[in-house]
C-alpha cells in the first residue's frame, strides 16, 4: 500500500481557493501596514496634474469620486487642482479667435449726447397781438387782408366810423380855444377814456376838427392767425377783430421718450436740424418742459424757442433735435460689452493667465456705441466686448460667480 493517501479532485480544488484567499489577505495587511493613510491618493490623468473630482457640467452642484455618468447620463469630466483658487474660467485663446472674441480696456472720455428726438416747428405763443376795437361803430373800409398774410407792425386793418365820437372831440376843440389849459386837460381826458389813442388826438389837434373815422391797425408784425372784420359789418366795442402771431422766435416741440425724459434739463443747449435747410445747424436752448405725458406715444415734450431772423423757419416744419448737456468725464466700456439679464448688468472681465470672470456693473447713459460704468469697473481692466456671451454660459455652466460691485480694485 502507497504511504501517500489518495485525495478526489474536489478536495484539490477548495484546497487551492483556499490558499488564494490567504494569499490576497497576507497582501492586503502589508499594504495597509505600509501606507501612512488610510485613504487612496486621487488618481492623475497622463500629463501628471492632479484631478480632485469628477463633474457635469451641467450640473455643478454634483461631484463623483471618478468617472462614469451622471444622474442626466452625461460623460463626467475632471476637475484639476492647479484649476482650483483661480477666479473665472479659462478659455482657451486659439478658441477665443475663433468665436470672434475681442477684448478692449475700461477707458475715461466723455459721453457724447446720444438723445435725438423729433420735433414740430410752432407759433411762438408768447408773441401774440390781439386786435380789438375800443368802441362800437361801422366798418367802412377793409384792407384786403387775409389769415395767413403777413403784415408789419402798425398795418391797417379797417376804417371804423364811430358817430359817438363826434361830439366828445368838437367839445375838446371848443376848450382848447379857450386857452383854459385845466379844462383842456380835462377834456382830452375824457377822449382817452372814449378808446382815442394819443396818435388820434394829436392828428385832430392839428387838423381842427373832429375826425369819426378811426383806421384799426395792427400793434406788431407777423403772421394774421384770425381774422373777423369785413366791409360793411357793425362791430361793439372790445370785440376782437384779428390776432397776429409773431414770427421773430418760433418753438420747437420735441417728443422726449418718458424712459429719457431724466436726461433733459431746462435751459439745456440744443441743436435743431431741418430737412428744409439740409447742412445748416439752428442753436436752441430748452425753455420748458411740459407738465404732462402723452399717453398714446408715452413721450414728454420739450419746448425749444429758436431765433427766426428773416422767418424762415415756418410753423409745421419737422426738425430733428439733438439735446446735450457738458457732460463731465466717465468711465466708458463698448455697448456691446454689457450684458443684461433682467436683474443685473454684467461685463465679461479678461483676466491674466486665459481666464474670464464676469462682474456685475452699474451702468448710466448710453450714446455713440458707448455706455456709462457708474460702478463696478475700474479704469484700464480688461473687458471682452465680442463674444461675450458664450464666455458667460462657459462660466455658469462651471458655477463661476460673478463679482460684486464692491469688490473691484
């Protein structure tokens, strides 16, 4: 008989799982007694740089020990140490180029008046004459005057016959004979009180006799808005018989959008262009603003008074105005550098090292492609004003904050 005992197959191999698992124990208590740290090292990608998590970049808030998919089944991406304490986010500048990027500096300059408004050539209401007869009579004699005509100062009207006046003047004639000046005095008062101007008077002093016919005419030069008066007609005394408009200023009534009505100041210069004179340039200043809003085109009107020497400016004309204050020096970015989301205004800073951090602003008036930073800016930092808003959805998408106001340099 053998010494050595028979062994089934079956034994051999539970024998051999056995020691497998000694084996891989033994291993697994040398490296425990090795190592200082009970935690593995991050891995490392083939370059050497060091990779804290994995991520999705749609989803920043969630982070994975390694690769795999997120809970949206997206490819998950690494997250580098040497890309952690640095602000914003790198792009590359070779992809930059190719989006059009364009970065330029904050710069102080003065803003350019960018508010143009349109305007309506108007009488200057303040220049209005109203002609009306002092006493009742009868229209003798018209002047062949028309509305619209226009007419220089002291321009007959009519010829009103006034019967009452008779008697008053050839008792001032009978007085003044007498050489008593208090009664003479006297009497030519009551002439004045009759509605006779001075001019009237002295004529029937030197003529010597009463003169019933009174010649109505106009007391300054313009343009005939109304006129009342016709041959033959009886008129009472106060009744208004013309009105004339002076042209020697004229308004312009211009359309100020309500949202830019903070813009416009009283006294304010202006220069007012017409397509009637195309090439020349008529200085204004704002006289007044009007109280109320136009409801249907929500606009505020400006009235602008211009000088109208030789009347060439005539009502009706459509004028374009440009209204501008001395604006004082302001930082100033490219308009199309800011970015609007409804709560705050951004720009897309261009920091050093490839790498981009939005910052939130304040921002003014806007004119000539530029607009106003009243804060959140500081002279000669960097701002990507092309391409800015694919940077900024690079950004959010990994969780870039912006930068406050008071946080600038």
């Amino acid at each position: 008989m053998s010494a050595f005992k028979r062994v089934s197959t079956p034994q051999v191999a539970m024998a051999a799982v056995a020691l497998a698992l000694v084996a891989g124990a033994a291993g697994y208590g040398l490296a425990r007694l090795g190592s200082p740290s009970a935690d593995p090292a991050p891995p490392a990608n083939e370059a050497g740089r060091k990779i804290l998590y994995w991520h999705d970049p749609m989803l920043p808030a969630e982070r994975y020990p390694g690769p795999g998919k997120s809970s949206m089944g997206m490819d998950l991406i690494p997250k580098y140490a040497d890309e952690s304490g640095e602000a914003g986010v790198r792009i590359d500048p070779a992809s930059l180029q190719n989006l059009g990027g364009r970065v330029v500096a904050v710069t102080r300059g003065t803003l350019p008046s960018g508010l143009t408004a349109t305007g309506v050539v108007d009488f200057n209401q303040r220049d209005v004459a109203i002609v009306q007869t002092r006493t009742g009579g009868f229209v003798q004699r018209v002047y062949n005057r028309a509305p619209g005509d226009l007419v220089d100062a002291g321009a007959p009207l009519a010829d009103v016959l006034v019967p009452e006046w008779g008697g008053a003047q050839a008792e001032y004639l009978a007085v003044r004979r007498t050489g008593d000046a208090d009664l003479a005095r006297a009497a030519r008062q009551r002439l004045v009180l009759l509605g006779m101007s001075d001019r009237l008077i002295d004529q029937i002093e030197r003529a010597g006799r009463p003169q019933t016919v009174v010649t109505i005419s106009t007391p300054t030069g313009g343009v005939i808005r109304t006129l009342n008066v016709r041959a033959g007609m009886t008129v009472m005394a106060g009744q208004t018989l013309a009105e004339v408009n002076g042209l020697g200023a004229v308004w312009v009534n211009a359309a100020i959008p309500e949202a830019l009505a903070g813009q416009v100041r009283t006294g304010a210069p202006v220069s007012v262009t017409l397509a009637a004179f195309p090439g020349e340039t008529f200085a204004g200043r704002v006289s007044t603003i009007l109280p109320e809003t136009q409801g249907e085109t929500r606009t505020l009107t400006a009235r602008i008074e211009l000088s109208n020497r030789g009347g060439r400016l005539k009502p009706g004309m459509f004028a374009t105005v440009q209204l501008g204050e001395a604006a004082s020096p302001a930082l100033l970015v490219p308009s199309e550098a800011v970015i609007r989301t409804g709560k705050r205004t951004l720009v897309m800073l261009a920091l050093d090292g490839g790498r981009y951090q939005p910052a939130e602003v304040r921002t003014g008036r806007e004119a000539g492609g530029k607009t106003e930073v009243l804060a959140g800016l500081a002279e000669g930092e960097k701002v990507v004003a092309s391409g800015q808003f694919l940077i900024d959805s690079e950004a959010s998408l990994a969780g870039v904050t912006a930068r406050p106001i008071g946080d600038r340099p």
